[in-house]
C-alpha cells in the first residue's frame, strides 16, 4: 500500500475530498500553509496536494507536497478502508480491534522496495531539495513533523512516534523529544556514548502514521503493530546506512537516516505545536543525516500541526487504545473520545454502560494512566453520545454537583507542551463523573417515543425544497 494509491483511490472514489493546488508555492515562506488557513476559515477540510512546491533552495522541487490527509474523521476511516459513515464511533472501535492484532513484518530485498529507487549517502544527502514546510510565524525555521523509528537496544522493539525536526542545515535537524518511548531509547544510547540510529518516514501511506499513534506499552514492537492496523505484514528492507541491523518502510515514498549525536545539545525551537501555541525554545538533541530513500515518484507528506489535520488524526487512535484498556477492567465502556475542541488530547469522554457505583472513576484514572497527553476525563452513562459535545455538556450540567462528583489529582506527569502547566513535566488532572448513581434513585432523562421516532420520516412530511434549505 502506498501513498499515491491512496490519493489515486480519493481521487477516484471521493473527487470531493480532494484539491490541487497547480501554482508554485513557496513551502518555507508560509505559502502552503496560508493555503490551509483560508480553507480552515470556510470551514473546509479537504487533503491538498501542492503540485508545484519549490524547494528550499527556492528552485522547483522534484516532489509534490500532500498534506491535511488527516483533517477528517471520514478521510481517516477511508484511509483503513472503512466507509465515510463510520467516521464516529466505528473508527475508534475498529482501531481498537486492530490495535490487538500483531502481524510480524516480512522483509524484502532492495530491488523489492520502491524506497531505494534512488539512494543519497553521505555529502550526496541535501535537505535543501526538499520542499520542507514552515508553518506559523513564530517558527525557528522549517520542519520536517512526521514520524521517525528508533530501536530499543535491549530488547530490539522498534518504535515509530512523531517527532519536531527543525532543519539546520542540508544533513542536520534539531529534534525535540518528549520524556516517552524514544526519548528512552535515546537515553540508553547516551547511557554507553554512542549514537542512536533513527529513521525519519517523512511519506508513506496514511495507515502507517495512524499506527503509529497507539499508546502501547514500551517495548511492544510498533512495526508489528502497524501491520496489524494495514492487516497485512508491513514490507521492510534493510537501511542503507546500517544494513540489516535496523530496517526501514519498504513501500514508503521518503525516508531519511541518521543518528542523533550522543550528549549533544543545541537551540530548537520555538514551533507551533498541536496545542495551538508555540513550544519554547529548549536546548535538545542534533540529528546528523547519513542517507536518503526514496522513491522516484516520491511525494512528500506534511502535517498541518495545530490545526484539525493534527488534531484528528492524533485523537482517535488514542481513542481505540484506551477503550482498549479500559476495557479490560471496566467491561461495560461503550465510547471514547478525544474532541477536537480540546486539540485531539487533553479532554478525554469515556461514556460507560455502569453497574456499580465506582467504575467512572476507575474508568477515568485508567485514562489518565495510559495517556500522559489527557488532562480532564469526563465519564457519562450510555445514553450520552459522546460524539455529540452538547450532549457530554449536558450532563455535566444536570448530573454533577462538584463538591461529591469532581476529583482533582496533583503532581501528575502532563504534556511538556501543555501551555497551561507552570512546570515543564509536572501538572494537575481532573475527573468528572457525570454519570448517574447507582444506588439511589436518579431523575429519569425526557425522551421522545422510539416507535414514533422510527416512524416518523421528515423525507415524506416535509417538501424537498424546504429540507433542502436547512441541511
């Protein structure tokens, strides 16, 4: 599966959700996301492919630019082969369905990968023919923010999360990491002074990037993860820089190795990050490249980071992985759910079919537990969509009194992007538990009859012309 198939398929099957953008744009001086922006301001959405981008040289690039692939929920669930329909809750459980599978990966030779149909080593690496973006006015430079793989040096596991790579030059990246699995893994290297080889997947299909965000267990092998989201064996090949030592995406249209230097720090930042503010400038790692993969018709991915593209695609998967876990401890969860009103992350809406007074609360700290990014969980009863945000309100409204039903929890590992924390680790979590009790009788919710409501059809009592006009 590859990334062109998948625009290919949109523009067969969905022409609606998807535009070109024919005229040169200068990616590095903001043209492609100012684009984005007059789109986001009407309020639409659709994947764009920038046919002409320059690269940072200023001359023509050799490689188109798609990106806003995963500002829908409709394009996510069509990206995993799913229908449009099953954008809401069908997505999230379906994630979770695959997020339990695990299809080892098959290996491949080079001349089996379409990623090394043109190779660079060395000095022949240049950044600067690429049409890296810079996305908002405060950034440090352009950014390379797709995903990268390290390799856990003890046990072998590899792992895939999306990283910041601001460029520095034509084979060097300043990288930001988070204290989570990478950060880890580079850790350990530094631990025995030496580099730590990563590869950075700048494109490939969008069900690889989808996998990605899983929140997994350190150590669980994400290659095999990923596959279980394509469910198929994810195709690899060995790295042109360390052979069959570390393997990369084989049907991946662009991939970038190096090393991150051990104890080695320089000025990153500042970058508008997925909170809709910047992350501070820090002092963080150095990436040194060693080689470029691609293929010959490559294109190159981007990721409009603050914005629905960023905020979709990092909230359901989260979502099936909760429900995942929750599950396992709370059997009667129904849904959840990472609104994008709260940038894809930090509100979390678990609704629960209760049996027992007890399990909200305890659906909600295994939230919390699992995913560092949440920062106040709301747990409902079943009859609230937690898809529909007024509904979720509503019943914060009407079946919480804040002194019993409002827990606050202090000194809790947050986001290091969460503008809101005074300390760069350290912050606070909620819990509301919206649900109603269970043992002791509760104001019964209005409804209207479910036979009159099936019955009814607004098609045949309303003229066409007059429904047409509300939508």
């Amino acid at each position: 599966m590859s990334l062109r198939g998948f625009l290919d398929a949109l523009e067969r099957d969905h022409p609606d959700q998807i535009i070109h953008v024919t005229e040169p744009v200068a990616p590095a001086h903001f043209d492609v996301t100012a684009v984005l922006k007059h789109l986001e301001l009407r309020r639409r959405y659709p994947l764009v492919v920038f046919d002409r981008p320059l690269d940072l040289r200023g001359e023509p690039s050799a490689l188109p630019i798609a990106t806003n692939i995963y500002a829908t929920r409709e394009r996510c669930a069509l990206a995993l082969g799913l229908r449009a329909e099953d954008a809401a809750l069908g997505l999230s459980l379906d994630y979770a369905r695959r997020e339990a599978l695990r299809v080892a990966p098959v290996v491949v030779s080079d001349a089996e990968a379409p990623v090394k149909q043109v190779v660079r080593i060395d000095d022949d690496v240049d950044l600067r023919e690429l049409p890296v973006v810079r996305h908002h006015d405060m950034d440090a430079g352009p950014y390379i923010d797709m995903a990268s793989v390290m390799r856990d040096p003890d046990s072998g596991a590899y792992n895939v999360a999306f990283l910041r790579n601001m460029y520095k030059g034509p084979r060097k990246l300043g990288l930001h990491m988070s204290p989570r699995h990478n950060w880890q893994i580079v850790r350990k290297h530094e631990a025995r002074d030496e580099p730590t080889p990563v590869a950075i997947v700048v494109s490939h299909h969008p069900t690889f990037y989808i996998g990605a965000l899983n929140v997994a267990p350190f150590g669980v092998d994400d290659y095999s993860l990923i596959g279980g989201m394509f469910e198929r064996p994810l195709r690899l090949v060995a790295s042109t820089t360390w052979g069959a030592d570390f393997f990369i995406p084989a049907d991946a249209d662009l991939v970038l190795e190096g090393h991150v230097l051990p104890n080695v720090r320089e000025v990153e930042g500042p970058f508008g990050e997925f909170p809709g503010t910047y992350g501070p400038q820090r002092v963080r790692w150095v990436v040194e490249l060693t080689a470029l993969n691609r293929r010959a018709d490559a294109i190159y991915q981007d990721i409009f980071v603050g914005h629905p593209d960023n905020w979709v695609m990092g909230s359901f998967p989260k979502e099936g992985s909760l429900y995942n876990r929750i599950k396992g401890v709370v059997p009667t969860v129904k849904a959840v759910h990472l609104p994008t009103s709260a940038v894809g992350r930090f509100h979390c809406y678990i609704s629960i079919d209760k049996r027992v007074d007890g399990e909200s609360k305890q659906a909600a700290l295994i939230a919390l537990g699992n995913c560092d990014f949440v920062k106040h969980v709301v747990v409902v009863d079943s009859d609230i969509d937690v898809y529909r945000e007024e509904e979720v309100l509503w019943a914060i409204a009407t079946r919480v009194q804040a002194d019993e039903d409002v827990d606050i929890i202090t000194n809790v590992k947050g986001s290091t992007l969460d503008p809101s924390q005074h300390d760069d680790i350290m912050g606070a979590k909620m819990i509301i538990d919206a649900t109603r009790p269970v043992r002791r009788p509760f104001e019964a919710r209005i409804e209207v009859p479910a036979d009159a409501m099936e019955r009814t059809k607004l098609e045949r009592l309303i003229p066409p012309d007059q429904l047409g006009r509300i939508g």
